[in-house]
C-alpha cells in the first residue's frame, strides 16, 4: 500500500477530523494489532478501548469519541461504520493504475469495437462486432463472443466468459470464471415425463409406469441483458433466455457460484448471496436479499425488498417487503417458531401419550 | 436472426398450417409484444386471446384455435408447446455456420487424433494421443488432457477442461468452465476420524476426545465414462473414479454448477438440475429428475424414475418411482403434509397445554 | 498403468505379503471383475469370498485372511482397508514423470521467481513479483497475479486463478477452474437496508417501507493466507479478507464448487465437502468436518472436531466436538428425534382432535 496522510483519508471519507492531519500511515489495521505505521479502524465503540493496545498514533473512531484520551495524535469520525469501510477500502484500493493497454497475444476480431483507455489481458479473445466502452479493463483467458455489448468502465477478471446476444451495461465487473449467456437449461420429452407428473399429482400418482423418454433441447434464443453498476462473483453463471432475454437490473450485486437460470428476471440493487440458485423464469422485484445457498423455484415471484435468510428454499410466491427463512420458506418469525416447537415434539409426544392414557385410564374407572 | 417463412417453420415441425404460408418473419416474439415481422407464440390457450394485442400476421396456436377470427393471415398448430418450443428453438439457432478451422494457435499434440471437420478454438490445448470424433466444435482456451476420448458432433464450449482418463460418447455438449475428471475428494487418517466416529454414533458419542490427524489422499485411478448424447452446464464437475470409472449414462443432462463426485453411477436420460451434488459412490437409476440444489449422501441408491423436488437432501435409499421432497427427502405427499402440520404446530401445543390443565383440573374438582 | 511386483506394492503399503511376490500386475480391479493381470482388491473382507469370482493371481486382503484357500499365488495383508487406498493409489499414480518444462508460450514476468524444476503450462501467465516454489507443476491456461507467493512442490491444474494478495504454503494443490482471492461479498448502503432491518427483527417489523438505496462496495485489502498442504477441488472460490486476510490452516482439504468468504478462518486438518458455503467472517476450529452442501452463517463460531452431516445449515455457534445436522442445525441425536417426530405429527394431530372432542364430551355427559 502506498502511504497516505490522516487528511487525505479524512478528505475520501468527507469525514470530520481533528489532530495533528499530517501524519502519514502505510497500511491499516485493527487497534490492538496496529503499528506505528497503521491506521487504526476501530470505527465501532467496543475497538475505542483497545487503541492503547497498539501503537496506532491515528485513528477512524466513532463520533464523539475522545480520541485524546485514547492515546491518539490524530482522529478520523465517522457514523456509520461498514459505510466507512466502502469509503475507506474503496480509497486504499485505488491503484495508481499501469497505463491501458493492449497486450499483443490478445486476439480481437476487427469488427470488435474496443472504447478509448482499454486494457486486455494476455490470451484473450474478442469477438466479431462485440462493443466494449472505454476505460474496461479486461483480464488474461478472458472470452467474448460474438456480437456481445459491454458498458463502459467495465472490469472483467481473468477467465471470464462472456457469451453471444449478451448486453451488458456500464461499470460491470465480472470475476474470474464467471460465464454469462451460457444455454437454458430446458429440455422435454414427448410425451409427458416423469418430472411433469410428479410435479401435477405432488407425488401422489405413481401408478402409471413412465416410459424411458429423450430429453430434446429448447435452444436459448434470448440472450442475457445486464443493467448498469453490476457485479458477479466468482464462477457465477447467468444462463440465457429461451424467446425473451435473462434480465439483471440496475445495481444487483451477485456473490460467487451463483446461478440465474433462462427467463429470470432480477429487480434493481438486489443482493444475491454464495450458492443462490434461481430457477427458470422466476421473477424478482427490487432491493431482494437472497441469503446464502437460498433457492427460488421455477416460475416463482418474489415481491421488492424481500429478505430471504441463508438455506432457504423459496418454492411459493412472497409478497413485497416480506421477511422468510426456512425450506419451504415461510414467514421469518413464524418458522422460527415452529423449529423452537419442532425441537420439542418428541417431548409432546411423550406428553401426549401419558394424558391419553390418564383420560383412558381414567374413564376405565369412573 | 436470418428471415424465415411460415411455410419452412410448420416443416420444421411437422406441424400443420394453414392460411398465407409465404408470410416470413425476421424473429419471434411473445403475442402482445410482437411486431409484423415476428412470429408470435401462442402455443398456450391463454395466449391466444392477447394475438391483437400485437402486431404479429402469423402465430404458432394449439390444435382447433381460429386463428381468422384472432386476426391473423397464417397460423401453424401444435399439440404439446414445449416440445414445439424445441423444435422451434432448435430450427432458430442453426447457425449458417462458420466453415470448420483450427486456430492457429491452437497447440494440438501430434499424436492426438482430431476428425474430419473439426474446429479448434484460439489457445486451446489438445494433449497426446487424445481423440476427437469429427464435426466437433472446440471453443477457445479448451484444455483436454493426454489420452482423453471423445466422440463425433461434440461441442466444448471455451474454458472446458476435460481430463486424462476421460471417456466420452457422440454428441457430447460442455458449456464453459466445465471440469471433468478431476481428482475425487477422497481421503482418510490412520486412525479412526471425527467423521467416521459421529457417523457410527450419529452423534451420540462424543466421550473420546479426536486427535488431530492428517488427512492422506486417496488418488482418483478410475476416470470417468460418459455415454452419448450427454450435455453438461457451466462450471459443473465431474470427478474421476478412484479404481473404477464415474459413469454418466446415455441422454442425461446436467446443469450448472453441479457435483457429480468419484465413482458416482447416473444412469440414462436422468435431469440433474443446478446445484445439485451427488456424494461419492451414490447411484442413480434411470430418467431420474433432481431438481435445484439436491443433494445425494454418499453410498445412496436411487431407482428408476425418481423425482426430487428442489432442495431435497437424500439421505437414504430411495424405491424406484418414487417423488420425494424435503430435508431429509421423504415421500413427497408426506412430506407437504408434515410440514403443514409444522406450520399449525406452535397452536397444538398451546391448545395441548390447555388440555393437559382442563384435565387435571378437573380431576382436583372430581 | 506401468507393470508392479506384488513385492513392489507391499513395499509401498509397508504390508506383510505371502506367496509369490514377484508376480507382476498391470492394473487393479474388485475381485470379481479380476484378470490375471489385475491385482485384486479385498481389503474389506466380504469382498474375499469373490476372489474366486475373478481371475487374479494375487490380491490385497485384510490381516489374517486363508488367501491359498482363495486361490491366489500372493497375497499382501493390510489392516485398515481405506488408509491402504491411500497408499495403493498413491503408488500408482506416480508417474513415470515428464521432465519438467517452462512451456514457451507460457508468460512469465522477468520480476517473477520460479523454483528449480517447476513445469509451467502452455498459455499460463505469471505476474510481477510472483514467487514459486521449487518442483511445482503449473498446468495450461493458469493465471497469477502480481505479487502471489506460492511454496514448494504446488500442483495448479489448468484454468485454476491466484489473485494478487495470496501467500500459499508448500504441497498446495488446486484443481482446475479454482479461484482464490476474489474480491469478497460485501456491500452497504447509506442508510440501513433491507436485510439489516429484517436481521434486527427477525423479520417482525416490516413497517417501514424501505427506500431502494445503491450498494456501495466494501473492497478487499486483506488477501489470503494459506497454510501447508491444503487442497482445493475444482471451480471453488476463496475470496480475500477486507482487511485481515482470510485464512486457510495447514492440511485442509476443500472440494469441488466450495466457497469460503472474506474473512473466514477456517482450522487446520479440516474437510470442507462439495458446495459447502462459508459466509463471512465465520470462524472453523481444528479437524472440523462439513458434508455436501452445509452453510455456515456469517460471524458464526464452529468449534474444534465439530462434525456437520449434509445439507446442514449452521446459524448458531457450535461448541468443540459437537455432531450436528438439519437447518436449523442442531445436536445430530436430537435432530433425527425430531424429524422422525415430525412425520408422525399429521397423525398426532388427529389423535389429539380425537382425546379433545372426548374430554369435552366426556364433561357434557358428566
């Protein structure tokens, strides 16, 4: 990291400070680990108290802390502590960034058209007519297909793929080993398969001896188109739509190995957690919090600003503004309460036992 | 997407029509959104009644709609739209296709064996004696490991890897990321492990205190063996088998992000839906369905014909036939009412409480 | 597989043989699909009565077994059949061993360090300041970033990504399609957000309508540390730490399609089985084992030898050598009480209506 000064960080952070400003520091860490080189980040109070434990002569610390008594020179305030962290990682991040360029193994189509201030990574190949906005900066072994559209300021990580019919806004940013625009996974048998008949009777019907049917392909013609300001973690995979196109809205960050299936549409600013799988054509409205490992069935709705707790398994519709947890996902508060119930049932059944028994005994006496 | 008549459309798919079959369309497009140039699709009745909403002239319809009074000059009928949709989509993504070529900078050993009218991607690297069967298409940044066989008309999407000691029929389709053949994760300590010991004692025996052992590998020998007709998504895994191979059967189609681990057996035309994992040893019957996010123990067999809902963690043998849902995977109508029951189950037992109390009471008044 | 002496493999396994030892072998197979060319395995004795089945001339078996009753010329003698896998499939899987090689394709930075005899791949593309251990073996198409430090005898199979910010110990394997220090998931708005207000209450205030607010990114300065041979399976992703690094301890393994999130500190000697989540911040002990598909919560604490069956979903902290499964995890004992109580409970509640509507009818005819 390279060394900064108490009042630059004060200045990222449009943070109030107070002290001596010029002191410099090279990296930064928590209070009772920090150096005299380090910022220390004891932005809650419970890290004010262990400042003396370290040698940090600065600090970012919640407003109103006195920072004199903590030992410090110097003190950055802040309200809102992890809102800090975006500010302050985002500052400290910034690198002071090689010149764009075009590494010469990368091979791109001459129909593509690459934005001014570009960089692409060794091994990489671009496609026929595939538009990238200016200042992207596209790693090594990164593949896009033909035809494909990138927004501006976009960073794709090495290895990531990039399918054909895919329409991506500005300011993505892709991980290594993401894969967006793959195939729908779709297909039929001919005649109704064992899938469609369990799916109708809820497993009820099982006379009727299915037949060893081919599964045949629906092809996706649909595409994927991404809106602007998104992120996709590692190895996350974002399948095409069958007719229409797989939509992902306007500032929706997804984490690693998640899948989006065909036809899905996800709303704006939704956060969608590590193994969150949603099925083909579920529909998500705005601001959605899917957990970790949460799935959404296949044609599912699920209304703007609903929270779903990690390992949930959403397989009916949820209205807006719900909060839900458990498979199947229900009501937060309500599933809590039955799991606290469930823990006691072997108990209730014992319970049960011996009253019945007490009213029969009973009536075998009156 | 290239122009089409209706005419070539209904051929495609043996579908019968009627009216002006010269009418040609550029795409398709649901009813209301489509414009004079699409073809509408209205397989399902209740689209039909939106065909004025929109602009189309011509519309896939079920068998016996009047397509006249809809509005339209041609309609062309099917049965079953999900099969109509694989057919449609299937005549709509044949490319005109680029003529076949080998990348010049792709690095094939000399002692592979690659087909007639294969293509071979940018970077990819094809190692000694492989086999490729002919018509196959080979994306960019591929890897495929010495000795590795594959059949004719396989597609292998960029980024693939595929392993030493991998066999694989005709028809083979891998999306990006794919990985098969990879070690299995096996491995075991010189004593008896924490696993081992809970396994025996479901969890009842924690008295000894584990030490901390080392965990030694079990290397993966057996490879993997896939039959025809195989699609695998982006970024699944197969791993290879530690004496004898992991089978994949004929037909079966895999989705992303799947684990199917050593020495696994999935039989033919069985569906394994994103996210599902499938523990070593386990083997699956025929036409088996495993929706979103399943999980398989190890050493489980699964007949023929079983569907799991999605979620499902199957945790012991399952019959052939069978629909199963739920944590652990139970006969699904079971497992719907039990659950429901869950639900209602914080009300039984205040109601029980109630009971047991007028019971006592009125034996203390008796 | 070359051609071994029965005398060879004993030596390996440092097991007790009889018989012939120099008879030779050229592959392993079950006793019952045995050639003469096979060595057979019978480790496990309920696989020694097949021996006969097959053709093999000489077989593992377990210590004590009548191998001259069994038909065989040699017979080497093991105790505990898996620990003898181990070591019967490291030996053959030794290979004979290419000479090590720096592909010339492959692009290394002048600035990068690289061990005595460490084989780079075609198309792999090392980073500034990068430093590899002497003997490691880096397949096709790998990347790693400018200033990774990654020790001796490393295995990174073709596609696998080291980010920048990444220190690895010696004997690390990673297979294919790996991705290790991706930025973490971490996001915050400017006010609290949905998911923050739902934690808070449990989902039991949704009063207030949220406003849809942008996420800003909380970057990733802490990288990852990870210790002596740790093994990662294919397609998992470990992201970096925000401002401590995430940590790995020595002799993990990890399988395929896992994901460990910024943060975490996962033990020593742990198994993390396929599609395992670890949200962040999460701290493992030592020797902690979890199944297929269990999520830990974030910030949860798992204590040393603690056990996990698949599927489970851990959202409590888990004291030191405890078995658990379910979701909500729970005691393993108690667990299984409880659902085999649950499939019970539809019937319970009738059973209940029924003693319910006989008290009080029992009170009316009183």
């Amino acid at each position: 990291m390279t060394a900064h000064s108490v009042k630059d960080m004060a200045q990222a952070l449009s943070a109030h400070a107070e002290g001596d400003l010029s002191i410099v520091f090279k990296g930064v860490a928590e209070p009772a680990e920090a150096s005299t080189d380090d910022l220390a980040l004891a932005m809650a109070a419970e890290f004010v108290a262990s400042i003396p434990d370290g040698a940090a002569l600065a600090a970012i610390v919640p407003v109103g802390t006195d920072w004199q008594a903590a030992g410090l020179k110097a003190a950055i305030f802040v309200d809102r502590p992890r809102l800090a962290m975006a500010g302050l990682t985002g500052f400290l991040s910034q690198s002071a960034g090689a010149r764009p360029s075009i590494h010469p193994s990368a091979i791109i189509d001459p129909t593509a058209s690459i934005g001014a201030n570009c960089s692409v990574g060794p091994y990489s190949v671009i496609g026929a007519r595939v538009q990238i906005g200016e200042n992207s900066v596209i790693g090594s072994h990164v593949s896009i297909e033909d035809g494909a559209v990138i927004g501006a300021d976009a960073v794709l990580q090495s290895g990531a793929r990039i399918g054909r019919n895919v329409q991506i806004g500005a300011r993505f940013f892709a991980h290594s080993g993401v894969v967006i625009g793959s195939d729908g996974f779709s297909f039929v048998t001919p005649e109704p398969s064992v899938a469609e008949k369990a799916r109708k009777s809820l497993g009820k019907d099982s006379s009727e001896t299915p037949v060893d049917q081919d599964w045949l392909k629906i092809h996706s013609l649909g595409g994927v188109i991404i809106g602007n300001n998104v992120e996709v973690g590692a190895n996350s995979c974002i399948d095409a739509g069958t007719v229409r196109a797989t939509r992902i809205g306007e500032g929706t960050k997804i984490d690693d190995l998640v899948q989006v299936a065909h036809n899905v549409v996800v709303g704006t600013n939704c956060l969608l957690c590590g193994h969150v799988g949603i099925a083909g054509s579920a529909q998500l409205g705005n601001n959605v919090v899917l957990g970790g490992q949460v799935g959404v069935g296949d044609n599912i709705t699920i209304g703007d600003q609903v929270v779903a707790g990690g390992g949930s398994k959403i397989l009916s519709n949820v209205p807006k503004g719900r909060a839900v947890l458990g498979y199947p996902a229900t009501k937060m508060a309500g599933y809590i309460q039955s799991y606290k119930a469930l823990r006691r049932l072997p108990r209730l059944m014992r319970d049960f036992d011996a009253l019945q028994k007490s009213v029969s005994n009973k009536r075998d006496t009156d």
